[in-house]
C-alpha cells in the first residue's frame, strides 16, 4: 500500500532570542488510505508543530528539513502557491479551539463557502447549497437556519463541528484534526469522534489525530505514534500498543491515563516525574533518560534509534513483558 | 438590531437634553453681563431696561430655558446682535464648508491611516514599518497650525500648487471647490491620520496572531483575503472607535484649519462670534457641536454593529 502522506526525517527549528531550540527531531510517520493515525505526547512535545509544518503553516522563525510527500508531491520547500492550493483542498486541519479558530464577524455560512468558493470555484449560490449539505453532514440540525449564523450563536461542540464541515468541504486527502476534543465538554467529546468517524467510514480520509488523551487513541485510532521531546519513540497498530507498550514513556503515559474498571481499587493515578525537557540541540543521548525509570548507562551516552518492523521503538531498554498498567 | 437602535436613540436624546441645558447654563455663567455688552456707550439704567426686555433676559432663567429649547426645536435660533441676521442661515451657511472639509480629513486620514497601518502591520520589522511609524510620530507631534502655514508658504505661496486660502461652494464648480479644499483637508487629516495609522497597525498585529488568521491561512486563502478580510474587518472593530473618540479633536482643529486657510466655515464663525460676544451665536453654534458630536457618535455606533455581529445580538438579548 502506498502511502497518501509519508513524513520523512523532519526536523524543525526555531530561532529564539536564546539561540535555537530544537522542536522536532528527524520524525518520520507515514499514514494510508483512510488510516487514522494518531500522535500521541505531553503538551510540548512537539506534536502540533508537527502537524503545522505539513502544510508549511509555520511562522517565518521556523527552519523546515526533511520530507513530507502527500500524494507523491514534496510539500518541504514547496512555493507559496502550490502550498496554498494543497491547503483546505488536499490537506484541511481542525484546531483545538473551536472558540477563537473562527473568525466573529462573518456567518459560519461564509467561512464555508469560502474554501468551497477559493478551491473549486464555486458561485455563491452553488458554495451556499454546499456548505449547508456539509453542516447536514457533519450533524448540524436546522442546517439551513444555522448557516446564516455567526461563530458566537453556536455551542462549542457546534463550533468544532462547523471547523469540521470546513475542512472537509473539499474532501481532502489527509485531515489533520490537532487536539480536536481538547476544549469540549466530555459529552461533546463522543459526537465529534463520531463525526471523524463516520468522515473516514464514508468519504475514506486519512486522518492525523493529534492528541494526548489516550481515550481519544482508542476510540478512533488505528495506528499510534507516540512522540517525546521532538522525537517519535514508539509506533504501533493501536490494539498492540495499548496491550504490549515497549517504551518506558509509554507506559509511563498509560499509567498516568484514567481508564474505566482500571483503577478501581483507588489505585493512584502514575505521574512521570519531570518535565519534557526544552532543547536548545538534539543530544546523543535519549531525551527521555532522566525521567526513566529503566534508564541504563548506553541511554546517557548514545541516541536509540527506532526498531524495524510493526511495532516500532527507540529504547536501549525496552520493556519486554505485556505489563499490567 | 431594531431594539438597539431604539435604546441607543434614547440615549443620545437624553444626552442632547443635557448638552441643551449645559450649554444654557454655560453662555448665563460667562462673565459679563450680555445687556451690558449690548449697550455699549449708552449704560443709562432705561436703556438696559429696554434691552433686557427685548431679550428676554428680565425673566427667569426657567422661563428662558423654555424659550430657548421651544424656539430652537422649531429651528429658530435667534438673531446676532452684531448683524441682525439670523443665525439659523449664518450656521446653514457656514456647515456645509466644515462639514466637506471634516469629511474629506477623514476620508483622507482613513485611507493613508489603514493603507499604512496594514502595511506597518504585514511588514513588521522592515523597513515599511520604520517609515510608517516615524511619519506617524511625526504627524502627531506637529501641530495643524504650523503645518498649514509651512503649506501655505511652501505649496501655495512659492509653488502655486494650491489656492492659499479662500472658498468656492461644490455646486458653483466642483473642481475649483476640492482644489480649495484638499490642502486644508490634508492638514486637519494628518493627527488623525497618524493616530489611526497607530491603532490599525497595532490591533492588525492582534489580529494576525489570532487563531482564526491560522485556520483561513489553513484553508489555502490567497494572502489577500486573509489580510485584507480576515484580519482587517477584525482591526476596524477598534479603528473605528478611534476615529469616533477623535472627532473632537477633528472638530477644534477645524476650526484652527478654517483660520488659517480663511474657509467661511463653521470653526470661523465660532471665533468671530467669540470675539464679538454675539451670545446668541455662540448659544447656537455650541449647541449644533453638542448635536453634531452626538449624531456622529450615533452613527460610529451603528457602524461599529455593522462591522462587528456580536454587539447586535447583544443588543437583541
């Protein structure tokens, strides 16, 4: 199978006022057909700027290397125009907040219409019928009412869905959804999981789930990479990686996740101590050492690199045993 | 949006009330006595007598007001002391010069204000920023009155690019009327162009960092509608607040403007009627600023809900 957005060695860096600081570190993913993808990690570690640097949506501060190739096409380097027409058309993002990722003073009906109107060159009347069968989509009800609505008339949960409608309105490729549920209230959460779902179910779009609730993973995900400090330190088919986590981080992350009958028996929470370390440079060490619980002396002095094969992860100690988290 | 508009009615009428009696007050609370002033030479207690009769002034300040407000409704304003005439056609006269004049300054300003604004904004750090901002200080710290002068001396006196001063009416010759006036104009437009520069620079840069500048640059919008639309439309919520609070400034600098450029305006008779303690022209020509100011602000209201949907809704509720 190939894959529709294959992510090589990307690497990004920023320039700071205290020398560069070093986001992500020669990550590389890919997802296929109708996959959904999840990456997974605490707040900072790199994640999003990962998702952004896809569709070249970093700010100017931001030094881009590697390859992202959608398609076949190298999107790294790409020219303004042809990142512009790929963005909203064939790669379409959803953001944590659904609050303040809409714009207040034009109708949700506009903000629609306006990707349908920019990429596929539809008239206003035609881009209105559109964006109001995508709000039906979506599962907005009373579509035809709510479009001429603006963002500050509808719930959170609306809102969100609206973002979605958006970003499918051209049916792109790859959906990169950052932290969608984050915001909403938990109710909330399950309808636009169901929305994303029945979006690959019925149109067949990958989708990169960026998130650090691991209930979210489960629910929707089929493949699970999980990145600490910049670099990506396991990857796995979903079932194998909640049943059999390799890394250390990732247990650590499993542990520290409330589950439903899991913690029963007032079992604290694991917390991992520390936090994500902010890099000035990649060190050739593994990043995640001083937090380690199974950290050996290779892990200060040289950088693991990922395993071959399914199930993949970066550590000079992995945990071998199915553990009981 | 009908409920708004009706509450916001209601408040500028009653801060016309207020304007009206403050305005009563304030000519009664001058120094002076306008009998006095009136009669000159002949200071005979008859002759006083006489003149306090026929203006009314031997009666009480309740009755006066009464009279005042009745007749001004009626647009009756009284008539100069000094000419006879009555002032109501001396301000119809003397508006529509001002008001032209306001109206280019702040076509003017607005124009070169968000044009440089965007600019400073979208070019942050270079060098279109540094000149924006240097002309912008520039602007502001300059006053009207040597800008004009140096115009006048520089454009019209040694060039004789622009008429130094004097007024043709627009439906005489439209042409010769905006040549007369696009200098004054210039000049009262440049503080309030530099302010207006300043705040759309600045609420442009909040709007650029906002979220929803990320999600329509996701969309694959062209830079044109993601600046141009999406963030503009946002910074003029605060830009046109600014302009509305500068109307004040707008209208005294007027008539500094109207001074030195000779423009029989409305800032002209406000200072001529000053000089010859003409009270019922200065009576009138405060209370038609006080409206003036309050039907601006009306409008820089409803403006301000067309431009922003919130503040109708939160009218509505």
């Amino acid at each position: 199978m190939t894959p529709v957005l294959a992510v090589k060695d990307l690497s990004v860096t920023f320039r700071t006022e205290d020398g560069p600081l070093s986001a992500v570190d020669h990550v590389s993913f890919e997802v296929g057909d109708g996959e959904v993808l999840a990456v997974v990690g605490e707040s900072g570690c790199g994640k999003s700027v990962t998702a952004m640097s896809i569709a070249g949506l970093l700010p100017r501060s931001a030094t881009v290397d590697g390859s992202v190739e959608l398609d076949g096409t190298e999107l790294i380097g790409a020219d303004k125009r042809t990142l512009r027409s790929i963005r909203g058309r064939e790669v379409a993002y959803i953001f944590q907040e659904p609050m303040t990722s809409l714009n207040p003073v034009f109708t949700v009906g506009h903000q629609i219409s306006e990707v349908l109107r920019t990429h596929i060159g539809l008239n206003r009347q035609d881009a209105r019928t559109r964006a109001i069968e995508l709000l039906k989509l979506v599962g907005i009800s009373s579509a035809e009412r709510r479009i001429g609505d603006y963002p500050h008339q509808l719930s959170g949960g609306m809102r969100q869905r609206v973002m979605i409608a958006m970003a499918v309105a051209c049916d792109p490729k790859v959906l990169i959804a950052d932290e969608p549920t984050t915001a909403l209230d938990v109710t909330i959460q399950a309808g636009i999981l169901d929305v994303l779902r029945g979006l690959r179910e019925r149109l067949g779009t990958s989708i990169v789930l960026i998130t650090h609730d691991l209930g979210v993973v489960a629910d929707l995900a089929d493949r699970v990479a999980v990145m600490y400090a910049g670099r990506v330190v396991e990857t796995a088919e979903v079932h194998d990686l909640f049943a059999n986590p390799q890394h250390p981080y990732t247990t650590g992350l499993l542990g520290a996740s409330p589950a439903a009958g899991r913690h029963a028996e007032s079992q604290r929470l694991n917390e991992i101590p520390g936090l994500v370390p902010v890099l000035t440079e990649q060190p050739d060490a593994c990043t995640f050492a001083d937090r380690c619980p199974r950290a050996v002396d290779t892990c200060t002095t040289s950088q693991p690199q990922l395993t071959p094969g399914p199930h993949r992860v970066a550590c000079w100690n992995p945990v071998r045993e199915p553990v009981e988290v | 949006m009908r409920r708004y508009l009706l509450n916001r009615l209601w408040q500028s009428l009653v801060t016309l009330v207020l304007a009206t009696i403050v305005v009563f007050v304030g000519v009664r609370a001058l120094p002076g006595d306008p009998a006095l002033a009136l009669a000159g030479e002949e200071r005979d207690p008859e002759s006083l007598r006489a003149i306090r009769q026929q203006y009314g002034l031997d009666q009480s300040w309740l009755v006066q007001f009464w009279k005042f407000v009745s007749h001004a409704a009626r647009g009756d304003l009284g008539e100069s002391i000094r000419t006879g005439t009555p002032v109501r056609s001396m301000i119809l006269s003397a508006l529509p010069v001002t008001i032209e004049l306001s109206v280019l300054a702040i076509v003017i300003a607005s124009v070169i204000g968000v044009g440089a604004g965007v600019l400073a904004a979208v070019r942050r750090g270079g060098p279109a920023e540094w000149a924006a901002n240097g002309l912008a200080l520039l602007g502001l710290s300059v006053p009207h009155f040597w800008l004009g002068l140096m115009a006048i001396l520089y454009l019209s006196v040694a060039l004789g690019l622009f008429p130094a001063s004097g007024f043709v009416p627009f439906f005489t010759n439209p042409v010769a009327n905006l040549h007369h006036l696009i200098l004054p104009a210039v000049i009262l437009g440049t503080g309030l162009a530099a302010v207006i520069m300043r705040q759309t620079r600045s609420s442009m840069l909040d709007a650029l960092s906002a979220d929803y500048i990320r999600t329509a640059e996701a969309k694959g919008l062209p830079p044109k509608a993601v600046i141009g639309k999406h963030a503009l439309r946002n910074s003029l919520i605060v830009v046109v607040t600014i302009v509305g609070l500068q109307l004040g400034a707008l209208i005294s600098g007027a008539v500094v403007t109207e001074r030195i450029f000779a423009l029989p305006g409305f800032g002209k008779l406000t200072v001529d009627a000053v000089f010859q303690r003409d009270y019922p022209v200065i009576q009138a020509v405060v209370l038609v600023t006080a409206t003036a100011y309050i039907v601006i602000n009306l409008l820089v209201d409803l403006l301000y809900s067309v431009i922003d949907p919130r503040i109708r809704v939160r009218g509505e509720a």
